[in-house]
C-alpha cells in the first residue's frame, strides 16, 4: 500500500487529541447502551467489542497513563505520501483523504468527516466514549473515531493477520456509515443493524477498487493487500466473536454479520466498485 511521494496530504481531515481523557466513567463504552441511529454510534464491531475485551480479558474503561500518548501535531508532520509510507498516524491522514476524495467525486453535496484519533477516553456528540468500543462513527457530530491501540487489539484479540490494508478497511467501514449518514440511511429503524453494518463494508470494497484514481497511491492494491482486508472482516464476523468469547453461536443475536457476509459484502463491493450494489436489500443472503 504505497503512497505516492509527492502527494500532498490534508492532515485538517484528522485530528490527534492524544489521551486527554474527559470521559468520566469506567467499564468501557457509552453509558446507557449503544444504539444505532438516532444520535448513537455505529462501527466495526462497536455493539459487541466491549462484552468482547471483558471476556477475552481486555478490560475496559480509561487506558492506563502510561499507554495515553500526547497528541501529534500532524500538520508538521505529515505533508506528504512519503510521510504516510512511513508513520502510522500520517498513514491513517493518507487512507482518510484517499477514501473522501473518492466519496467527493461520487456524492455531488459530500461533506468531509473529520476522524478523531485518542486513546482512553473522550466526549463525543454521541456521549462519552472509551477505546474499548473499538471505532465507531458518530452521526450526531458527524465524525470518525478511532484508538489505534485497536489494530493491535484487532490481531491479539480478534486473530486478524493485521496489515496497512486492514487498517485501511477499518477505517472505509466508518466513513461508509457517514455516506450512509448524508444519505439518510441511518434514520430508519429496520429492526436489525446487520445490513446497515454490511453495507458499510460494501462501501469500503468499492473505495477500495477506486482508490487508485484519488491520486494518492502508485498503484492499485494488490490481491495480499486486499487479502488483508478480507481477513480483517472475517476477524470480526459476529459468529467468529460468539464462538471465540462463548463457544457457540446464536445468529438471532448478531448485529453486524457473521464472517462469511462481512467477506461477502466488502467483495461485492471491491468486484465492480459501484456504490449502487451495495444496496441493503440485496446483502446478506
């Protein structure tokens, strides 16, 4: 996942916040539940990631102060493709401008998301948030948020090969919840969160198959990189969680899809890399 050198960077879409903390509670997540819609938060595995951490032992609530970093002043240090091939948190400035630019040239009246990078705990027009929630979008401020501690959750918890292409796919899925967002897709009540959850992998798999005329990389992915992704979505495939923290699997209870749908929905949309077969009707099956 090269980057062009020269490639100029807009490092005003991501904003470090470091571990300022704020949140005011412990046990990891929003109190009162997490809903979708309606001002809650939607994400990668945001509904189950905090019953997750706790059964596989990973805690919850603020981050210990000697894990919280200081933020980054990314503007000084990440301007260009060569500083997002060689910095992680430059390399999530690069993945985030390449997938709005792609949404810009799709939606006419797109509106740029900006993602929040914080470890511990933070205020969120959604609530008060804690990394233990994984990433998550908020449609109430219409941002992006994200603890890169979770990458590493992602392959030590979640048994993810892990890689700069799973990171990307993260990241696609929560700015796929804000298309959805501009769309009016997260309003409706359907009664399950699986194909809202779906369709925003769907939404990753296409940026992915166009992420090449954005400008931002040498070349288009190659089948390892999208290898990576399609990993990265079985990981957290609702069925693969139930079985790794429960030993058994109820599909009444998923909220996001099992590992097969996950691959599923981000292939339908890598194939052809139309938005438009990523309808929610047609996910799942």
């Amino acid at each position: 996942m090269d980057f062009k050198d020269d490639v100029n960077l807009d490092s005003s879409q991501v904003e470090d916040v470091g571990g300022r903390g704020g949140g005011g509670f412990s046990g990891g997540g929003f109190p009162g539940g997490m809903v979708l819609g309606g001002g809650g938060i939607v994400g990668l595995i945001a509904l189950v990631l905090v019953f997750v951490l706790n059964n596989l032992g990973g805690g919850g609530g603020d981050a210990e102060p000697a894990q919280k970093q200081p933020p980054a002043k990314l503007a000084e240090e990440c301007k260009t493709g060569k500083d997002a091939d060689q910095s992680e948190k430059c390399r999530v400035v690069g993945v985030v401008n390449s997938i709005q630019d792609y949404w810009k040239q799709e939606i006419p009246d797109y509106r740029t998301s900006k993602t929040i990078l914080y470890s511990g705990s933070l205020r969120t027009g959604c609530g008060a948030a804690s990394s233990a929630v994984g990433p998550f979008y908020c449609p109430s401020d219409q941002r992006v948020y994200l603890d890169l501690s979770f990458f590493d959750q992602l392959h030590s918890q979640f048994g993810a090969k892990g890689g700069p292409f799973a990171q990307a796919y993260v990241i696609a899925h929560e700015y796929g919840h804000h298309v959805q967002d501009l769309r009016g897709a997260l309003q409706s009540d359907t009664g399950s969160s699986v194909p809202v959850e779906l369709q925003a992998d769907c939404y990753a798999g296409v940026w992915a198959h166009n992420a090449v005329r954005t400008g931002f990389y040498e070349k288009p992915f190659t089948q390892t990189e999208i290898a990576e992704a399609l990993d990265a979505a079985a990981a957290v495939g609702d069925d693969r969680i139930q079985q790794r923290t429960s030993g058994r699997i109820d599909p009444e209870s998923f909220t996001h899809g099992s590992s097969e749908q996950r691959v599923n929905a981000f292939q339908r949309g890598y194939q052809n890399g139309r938005p438009g077969d990523c309808e929610q009707s047609e996910l799942g099956r």
